[in-house]
C-alpha cells in the first residue's frame, strides 16, 4: 500500500504541476516546478522513496529515450551528423576531462576516478528540460533537432565513461585499449541488439495483423514492450541498454514509415506515450525534488569531506562546477560551428556570439545526471564505503537545479530575436508532398469513381459524389500551386475557411453535448459523433 500511496501522490504533483504552470504570471520550466513541489512532498509527508538504481534506469530510461529515437527527424538529425557527433561523443570526452581535473584541482579530498565518474554523470544533456523552459521562446528548429540528436547519442557515451569511471575507482586500474574494446562492445552490440529486436517484433506483428487483422491495443502493448526488451537484452548481453533503446526507437521509426498500422492504431498509440512520456519525466523531477531535503539535511556532514565547516562552500562549488560545464561547452559548439563553416568552405563567416552562448546555456541536466549519480555503489570492493558518494551526488543534483534556472533566465533573452537563416527546404518538401498527395487523391478518387459506376442506371449519383471530394483536393492544390499572389490569396481563404469550419464543429459538439444534458440523446451514439467531431477538429488545427 505504501508504494501505490506515494505513486499516486508523485501523479498528482505532476497534475499539480501542470496547473501551477498555467497558472503563475511568470514563465517557470516546468520541471523546476515540480522540483519545487517534490520538496513540498519531501518535507511535509512521510513517504522517503528510497531510489534504487537499477529499478530507476529500467522504469524510466528505455521508454524515454525509446520514444526520442522514434520522433526525432531522421533527416534533419543526417543532416547535420558532423555537428551532432562532434557534441554527443567529442564533447562528452573533453567534458569529463576536463570537469574531472577541475573537480579534483578543486576538492582534493574527492579521488580523480570519483571526480571523473561526477564529470561523465553531468555530461549528457536534458532536451527535455530546454523544451519545457522555452516554452513561451520559440527555439529554431534546427538548434532544437541538433541538441535533441546530441541528447540521444551523449546519453549513451556519458554512461559508458561513468562506467569506466567507477571501474577505475573499484579496481584501482584503468587500460585505454581494454576501455575502447569495452566501449565498442558497449556500443555497437547496443545500437544492433535494439535494430533486430525493434525489426523481429515489428515484422512478426505486422504478419500477423495482415492474416488476422489488427486489434490497437495489442499493438499499443506491443510499442511499450519494444524498450524494455531492448534494453534488458542488452544488458544482459553486457552492452548498453541505453544505446539499445535509442536505436530501437530510430528503428521503430523506419518500421512505422510502412504504413501498415490501421489510423485509428497510430493516434491512440501517440495519445499513450504522449502521456507516458509526460508522467515519466514528472516523475523524475518530483523525484529529485524529494530527495533534496534530506541530502540538504546532510550537508552539515557533506561539506566536511572538502575541508570546510560551513555548508555554504557547498553552492560555491555547485556554482564553479556549472560554470566549468557551460565554459567547456561554450568552447567546443565555438570550434564545432567553426569546423562546420569550414568544411562548408565558408571561412570568412563566423558564428555569432548569441548562437553559440544559446548552445551552451540549452545544455541542461535532467534525467540522466540524477540516475547515473545513484548508481554510485556504496561501497568499494574490499567493503569500505565509496569515497566522497554523498559529495558526488549533492554536486550533480545541484548542477540540475542551477542549470534550470540559468537557462531559465538566460536562454530567453538569448533567443529573442536572433536572426537565424530561414530553412526553406523543408517548407519546398512539404509544399511538393501535399501537392504529389493531392494529385494522387484525385486520381484515385476518379478511378474509383469509373469502377462503381460503370453499367448502373444511377451513374450521375456517383458522379456528383466524386465531384464533391474531388473539389475539396482542387481547392488543396490551388492553394499550393500558382503565382505567389494567387497562393497567398488562396491560403487566406483557406485560413477563413479553417476558422468557419471550427466554429461550426464546435458548435455542433456543443449541440450534443446540449441533447446529453437533457436527455435527448444517448450516451453511447453522443460518444461517436463527439469523436468524429474531434478528430475533424484536430484535423483543422493541424
């Protein structure tokens, strides 16, 4: 009873969260929002959730970076590859580098292999996090395909230095060519094992829902298992199940680009992980939240590891260790947008200062910084406690809440009004998409239309029938075909016309609902026409 009582009061901060968001006249991320009532909750109830690595990394990891890998552009995370694996892998190794000397050149009494298991926790980014603070800021969408592309692929190579990290301070030991055979195992094993799994399962219920036909809830079910199998395959294979779940997602992208999934499948399973990657992600930060009290209670005890009485050493080094971080970061998008020009061949251009600090202060902690520091493990190998854990931890929560609220506070003046080159590629794409889909419409619609009506008497019935759906694929057309003045018009009327027909569909919804009031009209029949509202209203805001 005790765990359903606290994962019930965990949902109803998220919900909680939700409406204070809406709610407050200023903009706040949301997950510092539930940071905030994940404290509330640590303080005033007694409910000490006693976070256990494994179980976290299974519960919230592979669903979470499954459906990354499923959404992400493929097209736009090809595109800019170079700049993509330049942050995700070459930022990560100068980040932990780099931190894990300065963290030991700042608190001696943290051992070297600690302070680079510290650095290699804080090193993979949150897109999440940078999603929820720029909610009222637009951010351009290819800054965000590049830092969703560096969130996925810096998340596997973080975890896999933590692992070498906390090998090394084990042991005593470290071998560079044992680590990078490790690292190749870890890695492509990781990225093969979530292909053929994600592929076998797709390919198996795919076969089957041609023979047998389709039911959305086994397929929903099905979609939710994809990241766990993965991802416990992998482990079990000792290769990364993080990698695992990452490329299980891409892959699940490819697979879903078939087709063969009924419509009605893919927007009820969109609705589900909508939802779960909601709950998932609150949950997290509420976690956090919760846990903030009581390592706060032990920073008495905390910051006698570096020498010092007085707690407040400990946001002295919270603050350097997140400016360390944003400088390092600042220093290499610097070289990689340089790197990019030049192989652009365009060396007399030069990225501008705002882009670049943007970069940098988008680099948000969240997720995977919290549960790779709880993997810690308590103790050494020969049974005395792991050196400086409740340092390490403290320091990497604090990375997450000062990165929030500096990016809080930074990313939106940063952005406002940043002159960025207007993608028009993926508008032309679009437009030529559309249009090919229209023609193609037609063109069905009239060789179906000569099937049903040849040889009957009632031919003009199927004629005005075609006529009127082909008119609404005409007027489609119109409105991306033509001179630029006749398109602009076209889209004008369409936006007029868009406007019409949702009054008039919101106004019939609200009819129904009228006749279930007063019972005129059943619930069940009232239940399918609101459907078919609703997805006619989604349809027009789409």
């Amino acid at each position: 009873m005790d765990i359903i009582t606290t994962a019930l009061v965990l949902l109803l901060a998220i919900v909680v969260s939700g409406a204070i968001s809406r709610v407050l006249p200023i903009s706040l991320p949301l997950p510092l929002i539930q940071i905030v009532l994940g404290g509330a909750i640590g303080l005033s109830a007694d409910l000490s959730v006693t976070l256990e690595p494994d179980i976290f990394f299974l519960l919230f990891l592979p669903p979470l970076l499954f459906l990354d890998g499923w959404r992400i552009p493929r097209e736009e995370l090809m595109r800019d590859r170079n700049i993509v694996i330049e942050l995700a892998l070459g930022l990560v190794i100068f980040t932990v580098l780099g931190v894990g000397l300065f963290v030991h050149w700042l608190i001696p009494a943290m051992p070297l292999a600690v302070a680079f298991a510290l650095a290699a926790v804080v090193s993979p980014t949150d897109p999440i996090a940078v999603s929820a603070i720029a909610q009222r800021v637009k951010i351009p969408p290819r800054m965000m395909h590049i830092l969703e592309g560096e969130s996925l692929l810096n998340d596997a190579s973080g975890l896999v230095c933590l692992r070498f990290a906390i090998a090394a301070a084990l042991t005593g030991t470290f071998s560079l060519y044992q680590a990078t055979l490790d690292f190749l195992w870890v890695a492509i094993g990781g990225l093969l094992i979530g292909i053929a799994v994600t592929w076998s399962i797709t390919w198996i219920t795919g076969r089957m829902s041609q023979r047998f036909g389709e039911e959305s809830g086994s397929q929903i079910l099905v979609s939710l298992l994809i990241p766990f199998a993965s991802y416990l395959l992998a482990e079990r294979l000792h290769c990364s199940g993080i990698l695992a779940a990452v490329s299980a997602g891409v892959t699940m992208s490819v697979a879903e680009s078939s087709g063969q999934a009924l419509a009605v499948t893919r927007m009820r399973r969109s609705t589900v992980w909508d939802m779960i990657a909601f709950a998932a992600n609150g949950t997290i930060f509420v976690l956090l939240g919760e846990q903030l009290p009581a390592i706060l209670s032990r920073a008495d005890e905390t910051v006698k590891l570096t020498g010092h009485e007085n707690p407040w050493w400990l946001l002295a080094y919270v603050l350097a260790l997140h400016l360390g971080l944003a400088c390092l970061r600042f220093v290499w998008v610097w070289v990689s947008l340089q790197l990019t020009l030049l192989r652009q061949k365009r060396r007399h251009d030069s990225p501008s200062w705002r882009i670049v600090a943007a970069f940098s202060v988008a680099g948000v902690r969240g997720a995977l910084t919290l549960a790779g520091v709880l993997t810690l493990p308590f103790a050494l190998n020969d049974g005395t406690p792991f050196p400086a854990r409740d340092l390490a931890i403290f320091l990497a929560m604090g990375v997450i809440v000062v990165s929030l609220i500096a990016a809080t506070v930074f990313l939106p003046p940063l952005l406002h009004g940043l002159a960025l080159p207007r993608e028009t590629k993926q508008e032309e794409d679009e437009t030529a998409a559309r249009i090919a889909a229209a023609h193609k419409a037609i063109g069905a619609v009239e060789a179906l239309h000569h099937h049903m009506a040849a040889g009957r008497e009632d031919a003009d019935l199927y004629l005005e029938a075609a006529a009127r759906v082909t008119e609404f694929y005409r007027r489609r057309l119109e409105t991306f075909t033509g001179t630029e003045e006749t398109n602009s018009t076209s889209r004008d009327i369409a936006d007029i016309e868009m406007k019409l027909r949702l009054a008039a569909v919101r106004a019939e919804r609200d009819e129904i609902f009228r006749k279930v009031r007063a019972r005129q009209l059943g619930s069940g029949t009232a239940r399918k026409i609101v459907l078919e509202l609703d997805l006619l209203e989604a349809r027009f805001l789409s």
